[in-house]
C-alpha cells in the first residue's frame, strides 16, 4: 500500500470536489484517499441470489432464502419475543419478532413457500433472523441487481444535501480505479500463510464489492485480524519499552516490617490468588523496572492486604509509600483500615485530604520530606506541588479510572526515578477490554474470596411485593443483623417516575417506627460533617437502617450489613449495581441483594436484572455491561482512543483479538528489532504508522 498516494485529500478525487469533500470531513471524519478506503460498509443488500440455510456464513450480511415455516411459539423470559422455525431441504434456523406478535401470528401460513430477507445471527451453533422481511413465494417479483450492494454509514446532513449510498458507491468506485495499483501486503508472508488469510488488496477490494458471501466473510476476517494486530503490536510495545527504558527502585530485601506483618499481625490466612498476585509484585519489585501493575479484585477480594504488604516491602527497603483514593470517604476508610492493621508495628501513617487543617498539612510536609512519615494516604490532595517526599518508593492508586493521565504522572515527577505504581480496581474490567486497552499494563487479577465467605445471595422483587420485603427487613433486624436501602434520586424529577428519597425515608419511617427502630439517612447534598455523623451511627450500630443515595457505593465496610435493597434498580447500570451489592457480603452470615422494579422494563434493564441474580462473578458481570454499553463508556476507556476501532468489535470478534494478540506478542519477543527478512513489511508499516498519525486513526 502506498501510503503517500493513499494521503492525497479526499478533495482530489474525481466525483468529490470542495462542496462534498467538506461535508464528508465535518459528517464522516474522511480527510484523505486513506480515510475513504477504511470507511466500510456496515452491511449488504444481495438479492441477486437465493441461499440454502447449509451455505450461510458468518458475516453480516444480508440474505435470501426460499423455505416453509414448520411451527411458531412465543418464547418467554428475558425479552418476550415469538419464534418460528423455518426450514429448507438443507437445514432449519429460527425467525424472531420482538415486537408486533399478534399482527404477525395472524398473517402467517404454516407449510407453504416463503422467501425471507435480512441479516442473520449466529448463537449456539445455530442461525437466526430478526424480523425478516417475508413474501409467499408466489407473489414474489425478484429485484434484479448485479452484485451485492454494500450500504455505508451516513448522515442525516449527507443524506440531505444528495450524498446518497449510490453516491458514496460511486466515489468509492473511482477511488479504487485509482488506486488499486497502489495497494500492497502489510503483513509477512508467514502469518498470511499459517493464518490462511486473503492479501490486502483482495480484502479491502471484497470488503467493498464482495463477489460473494464467502469473499465477504474472508475479506472481513482479514482486516480485523490486520486492525487487532497492529494495536496489540504498539501495546506490546510500550510494555517492552517501559520494562526497559523506564528505571525504578530495586527493592532487594524481605525486611522486619514484612516478615513480622506476615508472621505475626495477617488478620486471616491469605487466598491461593493473593499469595500468586503477591509473587508476582515481589517479582516486578525485585527488578530494575518500574512496576507497572494493574490489581483487579472483586469487592471483598482482599486487594488492601496485597497493598498494604508491597507497602512493607518498600518499607522494608527505606522507601516511603502512598495510598491515593478517588473519594474523602474511601481515603479515610484505607486510613483507618491500615492504621488498625499496623497498630502493633512502629509505622507512621497519615491522612491528607482537602479537609486537612493547615497546622496539620505543615507537619504532614515536614514529615514527607524528612523522612519520618512513611505512609501517606489521601485523595487529589497529594498530587499538590507542596507535596514532596525524601524517597517515594511505591505509590498504590485506587480506582484508577477516576483519575486523568496528567493528574497521575504528577506522581512520577515526585522523585529522581519514578515510583512503582500499584493501580488497584474493584471494578472488574472484562478480560476482552483489559486485553486491548490495558495491554502494556500488566494485570494481576484477585479471582477468589477469602474462606467463610457466602456468596450473596440476589432476588429481583417488583413494588407489588414491598410488603413481603418490609417483613423479610424485620426478620433480619431481629436476628441482630442491618440493611441498606438505596435511592436513585434525591429529588423528584417530573420526567422520570422514580421513587424518591425523601418519600422513602418518610414511608420506611413508618413501617419501622421509633423506638423500636432506628434510621440513618445520607445524601450528596448533606454537608460533609453531617454526612460522617450519620454514617458513624449505622457503623457502630447504632441505626438498623441506612436510607441513603449512591454515596455509599464506595467506601463504606459495616460487616454486619447483611440486607442491600436497591429501588429502582433498573434505573442502575450494571456495574453500579454490582458495586453496591457488594457492600454487604462483608461479614460470616449470609447476605442478601433485592433488586426493587417496577414492572415496565425495558429489554437491557431486564438483561441486567437477570444477570445479577444469576451471578456474583465481577467479570461475568462486566463483560455482560461491555455488550450493552459498548466499549466506549465503560471505565472511561474512551479516553484511550485504542477503541475507535474500524471494523473489528472487541466482543463479536474476540476470537480474532486472541489470535492476534498472540502473534503480535510473539513478534515483539522474537524479532524485537524487525531484523527478519519476514517482517519488514511489518516494519514498515508500523513506521508509517507512527510517521502518519492519521494513517489508522484506530490507532491510538
């Protein structure tokens, strides 16, 4: 491929001109030949033939087949939706409505000929269509075409002012007339051979007018293997370059602190996953490289004891430590957590937030850069310039996401070498997203609860069933046991129907009066005092009850809570819920989740109610929250820029991420360096990457 020739703007193209050149920048991002050629169809109209159910592929195309629908059942559960099955001499697949069920049911003819259009799914080994468009056979006039049409993504702007998909197939004809002699292989000729992949040209030329469904399905395998492989490459890396380029603290020894902390002071045994996770700390730290590690952990995972004995090991070596926390409430709860953990060992630990008096802050600074604190924990506060330790050896971030790069690397200028870092996250981060946008971070991952643990147990209940809730409160009040409810809103918003806190409060202080009860409420809106008090009354037991909104989602441990109830759960995204639920759980007895709904859900609220009482797996959960929400929203990940990804999806195309990721990897190892003879297509490629920064604006 010929990457000058392909940098030409989009304005130099026969059939575009400045008017239209103009609109397909500001509409579709295009600016070059370069941005044209990666502008692919997002499906394809073929009805220029018929297919068997035996020849479909995979591939989102759309078909059309002649067969008999044999029988039609409406299917419950998650999704109402209504099933027929269709037939052929070669096979069988289903068609599905979600919507419109009695229409359809009464209009269709059972045994008689059919064709049907549409793009198919593929799910358990067997093929789907959703809402096909249908006509009896007999009536059917064929619509007579030369080729499969490709539709591309559009505007309603573009739409408007005639740039139409038969337009846009036009300029990419030219496009390619032009340019066809321009394109070349870019990847080596032995993963084009071991993976059987079709060459470049072929693949961008079939992407565009495929010749066939097999062309198509080849074509687009080709380039999202190409697209995952030159991410996974830079990934691969940046993570060499850091193991290599960027120097950290050597900590040699196995010291007082941590032997006599392990020994000694360990409040339970550790997991088989924390003692791996904590091997493989001591191994980064051991080395001359800054460690660069991100923990994932459920809730309740025991990532703090992990922390806290890296700490020591940097302790043990003269170095100091820090803690930073998204939140004044989660700061303090690390604070108090490490200062009880550490009570029998001579350890100076102290708290910095913006709440900090000034007298206090001096001392706090005087004490950093002496030498004499050892561990200081905080939130934004320890990123200030005044802030400046005598030899910062490890620096664990909690939540990580919830802190922007620049704020970060603020960290790194606070010594001559840059800290190690420890980035600590109970948000699961699906393994197929940790893969692509965390690859030059290594990943330690806390996948088991410590012993005497119970799984929570989660029931979704709708308002009819408040009353048997009510009760359920009691029983567990009186076992000695507290409970939380939890409110979406603080006020009432006139658009959405959701219960509000206040009205809560008010009718939870009814069915569980004073004396005998007692309740604690905490909203953002309270001051941070108040807040405190409130949340210090349900902690030592004093209140049974905590009404409160989402700011108990993080920072708040009360092992005696066994109740989470959750209203309006389906106003909560997956991994808020999944949050909160884990705010119980933290104690020997059971607990329980009750996921309070009213009964107009909309199909992903229903999706998420039923994956959170069918698992507690973080991962599960999160992989389930990627697919509804798209790679883009989940733990700010959008401001990556590795997702702006072309034509391969992350979750459909996992199976392809895995397979590229591993020969990226491989290369980087074997051949760090391009010097095969194989691989300098690959090098050049990837200088012309880094050369052109639009040349793939998927990479990042």
């Amino acid at each position: 491929m010929n990457p000058t020739f392909l940098q030409k703007p989009i304005d130099y193209l026969k059939g575009v001109g400045p008017n239209r050149a103009d609109l397909l920048r500001s509409e579709l991002g295009i600016h070059s030949y370069q941005d044209l050629m990666h502008l692919f169809p997002h499906r394809y109209i073929d009805k220029t033939r018929y297919y068997t159910i035996s020849q479909l592929e995979r591939n989102n195309a759309d078909v059309q087949i002649i067969g008999k629908i044999t029988s039609i059942k409406m299917v419950e559960g998650k999704g109402r939706r209504l099933v027929a099955t269709f037939k052929d001499d070669t096979g069988q697949m289903d068609l599905v409505w979600f919507r419109g069920h009695k229409w359809i049911r009464e209009r269709i003819k059972l045994h008689i000929p059919y064709v049907i259009f549409g793009k198919t799914n593929h799910y358990n080994n067997r093929f789907s269509m959703p809402h096909p468009e249908m006509e009896l056979l007999e009536d059917h006039e064929k619509s007579i075409r030369s080729a499969m049409q490709p539709v591309y993504p559009s505007t309603e702007r573009l739409s408007a002012r005639g740039i139409t998909n038969k337009v846009v197939n036009g300029i990419m004809q030219t496009l390619f007339t032009e340019a066809k002699n321009h394109l070349f292989e870019s990847l080596s000729q032995p993963i084009v051979t071991e993976l059987r992949l079709m060459s470049k040209k072929d693949a961008l030329i079939n992407v565009h007018f495929p010749q066939s469904q097999q062309h198509l399905a080849k074509a687009q395998y080709r380039l999202k293997f190409e697209e995952f492989f030159y991410i996974q490459l830079q990934l691969a890396f940046k993570n060499i370059n850091h193991r290599s380029k960027i120097k950290g603290y050597p900590f040699t020894k196995v010291g007082p602190g941590f032997t006599t902390f392990y020994n000694d002071h360990l409040p339970f045994e550790l997991t088989g996953a924390q003692k791996r996770v904590l091997k493989e700390i001591r191994h980064d730290l051991g080395t001359n490289a800054q460690m660069n590690r991100l923990l994932q952990g459920d809730v309740g995972s025991g990532k703090t004891i992990v922390a806290l004995m890296s700490i020591l090991l940097a302790l043990d070596n003269g170095f100091q430590a820090c803690l930073m926390a998204p939140t004044a409430i989660l700061a303090m709860q690390h604070y108090t957590g490490l200062q009880e953990l550490c009570k029998d060992l001579d350890i100076n630990i102290k708290l910095l937030q913006g709440a900090t008096k000034t007298s206090e802050r001096k001392m706090i600074h005087s004490a950093l850069e002496d030498g004499s604190l050892d561990i200081l924990i905080g939130t934004h506060a320890i990123l200030e310039d005044k802030v400046r330790f005598k030899n910062l050896g490890l620096a664990v971030i909690d939540e990580q996401h919830r802190f922007g790069v620049k704020q970060r690397s603020k960290l790194w200028h606070k010594n001559k070498y840059p800290p190690h870092v420890l980035v600590m996250t109970a948000t699961p981060i699906p393994r197929t997203l940790a893969m692509t946008v965390y690859g030059d971070l290594d990943v330690s991952v806390i996948d088991e609860l410590p012993p005497g643990r119970k799984a929570i147990q989660t029931v979704h209940r709708y308002d009819a069933n408040r009353l048997k809730v009510f009760k359920f409160i009691r029983d567990e009040i009186a076992l000695g046991r507290q409970v939380y409810i939890v409110y979406p809103l603080i006020q009432e918003s006139e658009a959405m129907d959701y219960k509000d806190l206040m009205d809560g409060y008010e009718s939870i202080s009814r069915e569980f009066p004073m004396p005998t009860y007692q309740i604690s409420i905490v909203h953002g809106k309270m001051k941070p005092a108040d807040k405190d008090i409130e949340m210090n009354r349900f902690i030592k037991g004093e209140t049974q009850i905590m009404v409160a909104t989402t700011v108990i989602e993080v920072g708040v441990n009360v092992p005696n809570a066994s109740v989470m109830i959750i209203e309006s759960a389906e106003r909560f995204g997956l991994s808020q819920l999944h949050q909160l639920r884990g705010r119980v759980g933290r104690g020997a007895e059971q607990s329980y989740c009750i996921l309070m709904t009213s009964h107009k859900l909309s199909s992903d609220s229903k999706v998420r109610l039923e994956t959170m009482t069918r698992t507690n797996d973080g991962f599960e959960i999160a992989e389930v929250d990627l697919k509804l929400r798209g790679p883009g929203d989940i733990t700010g990940t959008q401001q990556s820029g590795v997702l702006n990804l072309k034509i391969a999806d992350i979750m459909k195309d996992n199976d392809i991420l895995k397979i590229a990721r591993n020969y990226a990897w491989t290369l980087v190892k074997d051949d760090p360096s391009f010097q095969k003879e194989e691989n300098q297509i690959i090098r050049f490629m990837y200088a012309q990457m880094i050369k052109f920064k639009n040349i793939w604006s998927y990479i990042s």
